[in-house]
C-alpha cells in the first residue's frame, strides 16, 4: 500500500516536471569590464539555479527559468573582495550578501532593471527595463520568438552616467565621470517624484524634468513609477530572452530595426547619439 502511494506521488511529481517547461535567459556581457549579474525571484515564484554569478567581458551565460516565473535581473559593476572583512561588495548593484551569489535580496539602487512576469495575465509575458529606481548600465531585452505585433525588444542602449545631471550622479573616487545615475525619488525623496502619498496615482504622478531625461535618452524604458503604457511588452507564455548588457547601440538599433514588433517608440533616439556608451565594445 505504502509503496502503491509513494509510486503515484513519484508518477504525479515527474508529470508535474514535465507540463512546465522551463525557458532560458541568455544573459551576455558586451561591457568592457566584468560585470555580476543577479536574479531575484519573485515572493511567489520557485528559486533559481542561480541568483547571482560572474560575467566576464564577452562571455554569455544561460540559465534555465521556470516557464511561470516572476522577478527581477540586474548587473552589479566594480565589485571586489573587502581586504579586511571578506565580504563581497560592488560599487554599483550591490545585493548585500557579502557574496557572489545574491541569496534572496535585490539590487541597492540606482541599478539598471530588467522585470519579468512570465505566464501572467492571459497567458502572456509581461517584461521591461526600468529606470525607476536609476541606472548603472545600459541593458537590452530581446525575445528569441519574432512575432508579428509582439515580442519587442526593449532597453536602454546608452551611456547615462556621464550624462547624467550633477544631482543624480552617483561617482566614486578614481572611477572617471560618474557610476551609475540614481532616480530623483532616491537622490531627493519627494512624493512627486516617488509618486507616493499625494501623488500615488497615475493622474496624480507626473513626469519630471528627471523622469524625462531617462525617457528622451531610452524611450522604451520606465523612466517613473506610472509609465506603464510605453514601457511595457508581451510576449506569448514559453519565450526564451536574451538579456544583453552594453549592446553596442546602434548595430543594435540596424539588427532589430526589421523587427516589426509593434512599438510606438523607437529604441534608440537619434537625437541623443552624443550619449554613446564608452563601455560599449
Ligand atoms: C501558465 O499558467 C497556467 C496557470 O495559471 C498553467 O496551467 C500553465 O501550465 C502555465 N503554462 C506554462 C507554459 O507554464
Ligand atoms: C529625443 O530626444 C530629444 C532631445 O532630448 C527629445 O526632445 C525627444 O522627445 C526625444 N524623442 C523621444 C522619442 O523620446
């Protein structure tokens, strides 16, 4: 009897494996520095196989996603062994594990972000590149699956930290013209900025000369909490992605030119080609 019961759940566990497929994240650094991608899953999404990792220059890495996972990716940058205490630390993205491997905590803005649901609403992928809580690096999400209408590609393909405004910047000493470019929700902490208290609605929360500087430059990507309408994509439920950091920007912008994939914003903005990325290859 026991045995009867223990071969069902057995039966009933391997089936379960395979009605969900997972899918893959190609995650690739075209930076000219190591990067240290991490991955929080979300408060009810299954754990990952790994939730941070070392990229070096031009390696890819892949890792398997659970087909109905949601959470969040990210790059942290400038990171080193601490002499005395041992820890591991970035200067930007850090998840404060003291680790490589990020154990279940998200990036200390400002961290340039990729957000997954996967098997949301419908059936559908819902993916974008957030600016909300600032910028580090420029990032790239391309589905593999080119649909008609659907399945865009997104992200922000420049240079923001030297552009960024004086009161944004985040720099650290000998590191040249600025690390990373923190949201004026964090550098300020105003309510219009964080669109909170009186301002946690969508009528209510505006852009900002700040938000604005984000959405010029990456048009495709959040540049505040309320900027759902341009900046978010489906795609259909089973997609694999691949997640580039430092794309080169406008080989880019050619390659995914033909894609038609339904987006009213164009990826780069031709306007702001004097922001190109200098840890672009
Ligand atoms: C998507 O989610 C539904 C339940 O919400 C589930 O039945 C289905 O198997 C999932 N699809 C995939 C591909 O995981
Ligand atoms: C491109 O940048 C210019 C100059 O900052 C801006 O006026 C324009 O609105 C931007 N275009 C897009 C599509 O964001």
């Amino acid at each position: 009897m026991m045995n009867r019961i223990l071969l069902f759940m057995i039966l009933a566990f391997v089936l379960s494996l395979s009605e969900v497929e997972p899918i893959s994240f190609k995650i690739t650094n075209r930076c000219r520095n190591t990067i240290w991608p991490g991955l929080l899953s979300g408060a009810n999404s299954a754990p990952l196989p790994t939730t941070g990792f070392r990229l070096s220059r031009g390696k890819s890495k892949t890792v398997a996603i659970p087909a109905s996972w949601s959470g969040r990716l990210w790059a942290r940058t400038l990171c080193s062994q601490d002499r005395s205490s041992g820890s591991f630390v970035c200067l930007t993205g850090d998840c404060g594990s003291g680790k490589v491997e990020c154990t279940g905590s998200g990036a200390k803005p400002p961290a340039t972000l990729a957000e997954f649901t996967l098997n949301g609403t419908g059936g559908l992928d819902f993916y974008d590149v957030s600016l909300v809580d600032g910028y580090n690096l420029p990032m790239l999400i391309l589905p593999k699956k080119i649909v008609l209408g659907g399945c865009g590609a997104t992200g922000c393909l420049v240079d923001l930290n030297g552009a960024c405004p004086r009161d944004l910047k985040l720099v650290a000493r000998g590191k040249g013209n600025g690390v990373a470019c923190r949201s004026a929700c964090e550098a300020f902490g105003d309510p219009r900025y964080c669109c909170s208290d009186a301002y946690a609605t969508p009528d209510t929360c505006q852009p900002s000369v700040y938000s604005l500087f984000f959405k010029h430059a990456c048009p495709r990507a959040y540049s505040y909490a309320y900027d759902d309408k341009t900046s978010t994509y489906t795609c259909a439920t089973g997609a694999d992605y691949f997640i580039i950091f430092c794309p080169p920007p406008y080989t880019s912008e050619k390659l995914l030119g033909s894609r038609k994939d339904g987006a009213t914003l164009p990826l780069v903005n031709k306007s702001m080609i004097h922001l190109r990325h200098p840890h672009s290859s």
